[in-house]
C-alpha cells in the first residue's frame, strides 16, 4: 500500500475539492499521478472542456514502501478521494487502472515561455459569464425540433472555442479554469505560457492545458 504524505491539512484538503470537481463532470474519471521527491502533480480531463487539468500538491515527505524516488501511475479519482484522510493528511494510492488516451499524452515538463495578451481576471470571469449566458439564451430560442445534442454541440463549439483577447487561448480553458476552482481569489493573476502545441492557463490553484489545434502531434509528449 503506498501512502501519499501531504504537506498539511489544506493540501489534502484542496485535493479532494479538485477530485470532486473532476467527479462531478465524470463520475467515472481517472487522474494520472505523477510525483518526485516532495512534488505531485494530479492530471485530470474534465469531458465537458476538452483541457487538462493540474493540481499540484505538495508532500511532506516522499512514499513510503519502496516508492522513495518517483511515482507515475493512473488511478480512479473516486477511490483516491475516497481514501483522502484530511486530518491526518494523508492519501492512499488505489490500484492502477487502464488509462484513457489523453493519460498517454501530457504536456512538456519544460520549454514554457510566457504568452502575452492575457486580460485581467475579472475580464476572465465576465468573458466566461457572458459565454454562459450566450449559450443559455441561444438554446433557449432552439424550436423544439431543432433542440437536438448536435445543434447544442454545435452552438458550444461555436462560443467555447472563441479566443481570449489577443491570445490563442480557446474561451473554454478559463471556463474550465474557473469550474475547477483555479480562479477562485480576487487578485490572483493567472499567467498564460506556450511550449510546443501547448497553451498552459496557470494560477496558484492550478493549471489549465490545451493543444492548439493545426500543430502536429510531434510537439506533444508521450510518456
């Protein structure tokens, strides 16, 4: 049994509040773990975004029984959650599970550069309300016939993969951003970088990533 010491209650806290976002677009959603030394970080693709999402977390120390160096496996983020101890803050690694196709493929760990053009975070968050209610209102007028899954499909891709100010950033990853809780504070300044065919949103809370589209798939990393 490996067990996952985190730093303090809250670390253990935030990570059962990320994994129960994650739970709540995919009940059956996995997270791949990947971690050295003091450092963990949680992948997660919420389906209702088309990003992947970041927690990092940090240990207090590294695991124990023979895991003393790294750690990479895919899990259940339900039986995770389930086995978050908040008081002791501690986590048991459940079993590896078959990974879904994104787990295969993760951003860069490194080569990110900073990607100008970024509004301010309550531009960020109007941007993101005033898509909501677009949408809302757009499929709200559908007649009832025309109210099928792809003509709603059709209307979100249309409004979520619009960009963010003067950047490429489709409006769906702040949108993600802001559900999973990394835009929660007031004076927090996420920050947007590029590596490849990636665009990272990040913030104290965690990050946002997603492939721009028309890069090949030699800039993405495997592993």
């Amino acid at each position: 049994m490996t067990v996952l010491h985190l730093a303090d209650e809250g670390e253990a806290a935030d990570l059962a509040a990320f994994l129960s976002r994650l739970l709540h677009y995919d009940r059956g959603a996995a997270v791949r773990l990947q971690a050295a030394g003091t450092a963990l970080a949680v992948f997660g693709r919420p389906p209702s975004f088309e990003v992947l999402a970041i927690r990092a977390v940090r240990l207090a120390k590294p695991y124990e029984n023979g895991l003393d160096v790294t750690l990479d496996v895919t899990v259940s983020a339900g039986e995770l959650l389930e086995s978050v101890d908040e008081s002791a803050a501690t986590a048991v690694v459940p079993d590896a599970v078959t990974g879904p196709p994104w787990a295969g493929v993760l951003p860069p760990r490194g080569g990110w550069r900073p990607e100008p053009g970024l509004p301010a975070p309550d531009a960020l968050r109007s941007m993101v309300s005033a898509a909501v209610a677009e949408f809302r209102s757009r499929t709200e007028e559908l007649a009832t016939e025309r109210r099928t899954r792809a003509e709603l499909d059709r209307i979100g891709r249309e409004i979520w993969s619009r960009t963010v100010g003067d950047t490429r950033l489709p409006v769906r990853a702040v949108h993600a951003a802001q559900s999973l809780g990394f835009l929660r504070a007031e004076g927090i300044e996420p920050a947007l970088f590029s590596s490849g065919a990636w665009l990272r949103l990040r913030t104290p809370y965690g990050s946002v990533a997603v492939r721009r589209a028309g890069l090949g798939a030699l800039d993405v990393s495997v592993r």
